[in-house]
C-alpha cells in the first residue's frame, strides 16, 4: 500500500519512537501498558504505514459499493441509503404493541420490529399449560392471524419494512396472509425475520418460498448479536456467522436453487459492543469476508450476492441497573461505533432496559440518539470515516485474517452443522475468559466495579423520576394480559369455520408427509382459523418427534 522507501524511511524514526515510549511507560504497571482488547487482541499504543504495509488497496479495501465492500455497500453510503431505525418492540398484547409502533413512527422511526412473548418458545397455545406466566411477558403474545392483524392496524405494510423476531413459519404466514388480504403483491413487501439459518427444514422452506415469491423480504437470518452476547469474540461472531451462512447455502443448492437466488436476501443481525475501534473493524471485515468466501468458493456472480447487509443492536451486558443514565452515555457510543461502521440498519437499547421494557420516554430517547448522530455530528456525512486509518485497517485485517482461519476450521469438521458442539464449546470459552477478566478487574464497567458510589445519585433521580405523577411508569408485567389473549383465542376457535380448517389442516399435512414446501397451506390454514400452537402440533405428529421437525443433522445444542 506504501512504497517501499517510505517504509524503509520509517523504520528508523518508529524505532526511535518505540524507544521513547518504552522509557515513558517503564514505570507503568505490564497490565496497564498493554491494551488488550474486548475479542482479546493485544494492540500497540501507535500504529504506522509499517503495520498495513501489505495490504493492497484495490483488493482490499478499494471503495464504497466496490468489490470487497469493505467500505460500504453503496457508493455514497447512507448519502442515498439512509440509516434504518429500528427499535425492538413487544408490550404484552397486540394492540399495545400496535400503539408502540405508531408512537415510534411519530418519533421518526421509519423501520419496525416486534419481538413475541416469553412462552413463543414452545410454539404452545396461549391456554396451553407450558406457557402459563409466560403470556405476554418479555414481547407480544401472538396466537392466530387476528392478532397479527390486529398488530398490523393502520400500519403501510407497503412503506414500512418489518422485522419479526421469530423463525416461525407460522409467523411468515399470517404477514403474507394479511398482505393478500389487502390485495398487496408479495413482490412488494419488504422485511426480514429472525429465520436463523439452521439445519431445519422449516428453515429452508422460508428460505425457498421467498426467494421464490417474496424477492424483497430477507428470509435468512444470522443471529450473531445473541451469540455475541452470549461471550464470544468479534472475530468468531464473523466466522460462525458465514460459516453457518455457508452451510445453509449448501443445503438450499441441493434443493436446486442457484446461489444468486437466494443469497442477497440473507441478512446479518449484529452486535456493537464497547471496543470502539474492534466494532468499526469487524463490519468492515465482515463485509470484505463475506464477499471473498462467496465469490471465490461459491462463484457468486450476483454484485447483491456479495454485499453482507446487517442489522445490529448494541451491547446489552454493560448496560447497568448501577448509575442507569450511564446507560445512555454507552449506548451513544456503540451506536457510534455501527454507524461509522456502516450497517444498514440500527436497534439503540433504552437506558432503562436492565429494569423493563422500554418506556415511552426512553424508547423515544433510543430513536433521538440515533437521529442527533444522523443529523448533528457529520458522522453520516462521509463514507467508511474510519477508513485509511491505521490503526483500523490493521485491526481489519487482523480479523478477516483470524475469522478465515476459524471457517476453514469449522469446514474441516464438516461445516457449521457438524461443528455445532465445538462452536458451542468456543463460545462457553470465550465467555469464561471475559468474565474472569471482569472478575479480576482487568476489565472495567463503570459504577459496578470502578467508580462505584455508595449513594448512586442517578439512581435518586431515577427513584424521583418513577414517582412523579406525570412520568411513565416502568412497564410491569400483568396477568390479565393472558386472560385477555385466553379470550382471544377462544372466540377465534368458536367463531372459524371447523370444516374448511379440517381440509386446510389435511392439505398441510399432506404437504408436510410428501416434503412439499410448506408455506403455501400453511397461508390459507391460518386464514381459516389455525393456531400457533395447532401448527406445532401438526409439525410433530407428522415428524413423529417433539420440537422442530427433522435435522439434516443432530446438533446436541444451540448457538443461541
């Protein structure tokens, strides 16, 4: 990248430099003198032409919406594709989660997302006994396509893209049936789900009718934001993720779809954690491996192919009941960190969130960071600002280097659906040293273990705030959620019609027992009535087993 005698010419003025440093920090404590990163990299106080000196600029980094996308997707960044803001919602029942979402809208959100209810889980009814105290509690309870409907009221589904966290294709199915219902072509929607891509049948059916009939909805998903969350490293956040992307690919190629069918639709649910710089670097080296592994070992010739689109939200872990308005300070600087990093679009946690779900007022705190950074700092102004730094093309390259040593290891295993233990194991390791290194006090969170104030004066103003009579109070959790969604459900089934869900029911099943895709009975078996629950039923008398359905292979546990 730098010629030859310009690097020859430094050497000797960093050799002095280094010497200077090593006399000023001789004094300094080992531990304080190196910084070791979030993912656990050692780096150096300064870096230099030196450091990324083998890096070839048109390769490797070249520019915004080029191949290796390292600096972006799109040519002028958020310039022509502004910054999505999409904050998670999920209040119990569906009209309250309906009211969240029209509350957020008026705040200048112009992307939705609704998480379910504790007890979707176990893809059980409302009424069922597994999910008694569940119903409601932590997201939306949602039974049967009224309730969909009923979340979806006076929401363009046309103009506002909607994010579902579930891997339910129950859930796809009541979207697609609204949308028929109001006469919308599927060709027109847009959004994306929480289908991780997992050796799963129903999986690939998501995966295989939209590529197929919903070309603008991203039906495949990463979920690498929990499993970060869970304590593994950037660089294996990077790596599990494509190598999971990788063997979801395989697995849609033998059921005959071309790669460029379906590839550019699966997208990346990320995580901003507090290294500043590592985040920055990690999307963009995400970006440059994801098109290198697609293009090179795949033969992708679709450009949309190679452009790794993320969603991502930050950091929860660090986000304290100690010193709650620090919460916001931290916040900011994740979303900092994303947004210089280029992602597509963004979840801000409320600073609250360590007490209960987001209030109103702290909701509509978590939209106004993003909107300050967007329209305040000049950060969106300039594509890929961070790029050209040393500091951070070093780390860039550092973790492609890292995140390509750990796939071809998971691919020597057999891939990310044989290696599903060891990545597991991986990531209880990972998750082990970051909490001894919190433990030992290598690590710092402020106003747990450094800076800790006996009397928390933000937790008094908190206290104050919650009893003043014109504030909202944090959202508690109320049993008669589940009695309303009980009677929900119950005048759903009285009021169906038993003899045209009985023949939707049997076309499902057959379809299910001749290996057809599901999704097209199960749109018309919602419509006549059918339950959540119901359909779980169905997917395990016809699989003769308990949960999901069939494996393509046996994973003894999950990534999330």
């Amino acid at each position: 990248m730098f010629k030859d005698e310009l690097i020859k010419e430094l050497e000797g003025i960093q050799e002095r430099y280094e010497a200077e440093i090593s006399k000023l920090l001789s004094n300094v404590p080992e531990t304080e003198r190196e910084h070791i990163t979030f993912s656990g990299l050692s780096v150096k106080p300064l870096y230099s032409p030196k450091d990324i000196a083998e890096i070839d600029f048109s390769k490797d980094i070249s520019f915004p919406g080029h191949y290796p996308f390292t600096r972006g997707l799109f040519p002028a960044g958020y310039h022509t594709r502004g910054l999505h803001i999409r904050q998670v919602t999920g209040l119990g029942t569906a009209e309250e989660t309906n009211e969240r979402w029209k509350f957020l809208l008026s705040r200048g959100a112009n992307a939705l997302s609704v998480v379910p209810d504790d007890g979707s889980g176990n893809r059980a009814d409302s009424d069922d006994e597994r999910v008694r105290g569940m119903v409601g509690k932590g997201g939306v309870a949602m039974d049967t396509l009224y309730d969909y409907e009923t979340l979806f009221d006076g929401i363009d589904m046309r103009k506002y893209p909607v994010h579902m966290i579930t891997y339910n294709a129950f859930a796809l199915a009541c979207y697609l049936a609204i949308a028929q219902k109001r006469g919308i072509d599927f060709k027109e929607l847009r959004g994306s789900m929480s289908n991780s891509i997992r050796p799963e049948i129903e999986c690939l059916d998501i995966m295989e009718y939209c590529a197929r009939n919903v070309p603008l909805f991203n039906a495949g998903y990463l979920d690498m934001r929990n499993v970060r969350e869970g304590g593994c490293t950037a660089t294996q956040e990077i790596a599990f993720g494509v190598a999971c992307a990788m063997a979801g690919c395989d697995a849609l190629i033998e059921r005959g779809l071309p790669i460029d069918d379906f590839l550019h639709r699966i997208t990346w649910f990320v995580n901003a954690s507090p290294e500043f710089f590592e985040e920055v670097a990690k999307f963009r080296a995400l970006r440059r491996v994801w098109a290198k592994i697609f293009k090179d070992r795949y033969g992708a010739q679709d450009p949309r192919s190679l452009m790794c689109r993320m969603h991502c939200q930050i950091y929860a872990p660090t986000l304290t009941r100690e010193q709650p308005f620090n919460n916001l300070i931290r916040s900011t600087v994740y979303a900092m960190a994303a947004i210089m990093g280029g992602v597509q679009s963004l979840h801000v946690n409320s600073f609250d969130e360590a007490y209960a779900i987001p209030t109103e007022f702290s909701a509509s705190l978590s939209v106004r960071t993003q909107q300050i950074i967007d329209l305040e700092t000049g950060i969106t102004k300039v594509v890929d600002p961070m790029g050209g730094s040393y500091y951070v093309e070093w780390l860039t390259n550092k973790l492609e280097g890292e995140a390509l040593d750990i796939i071809d290891t998971i691919q020597s295993k057999g891939g990310a659906f044989k290696a599903w233990e060891w990545m597991c194991n991986e990531i209880r390791n990972a998750a082990l040293k970051n909490q001894e290194e919190f433990d030992a006090g290598r690590r710092s969170l402020v106003g747990v273990n450094t800076l800790v104030e006996e009397d928390d004066i933000q937790m008094r103003a908190f206290d104050t705030l919650q009893k003043h009579a014109d504030f909202e109070a944090l959202f508690e959790y109320s049993p008669s959620v589940a009695e309303k969604q009980i009677a929900r459900l119950n005048k759903v089934r009285r009021e169906r019609d038993n003899g045209k869900l009985a023949r939707a029911k049997q076309e499902l099943i057959n379809t299910l027992t001749d290996e057809r895709n599901m999704v097209p009975p199960l749109i018309e078996a919602v419509k006549c009535g059918m339950t959540r629950g119901e359909f779980a039923q169905i997917k395990s008398e016809v699989y003769n087993q308990p949960g999901e359905g069939p494996y393509l292979c046996s994973p003894t546990s999950v990534l999330a």
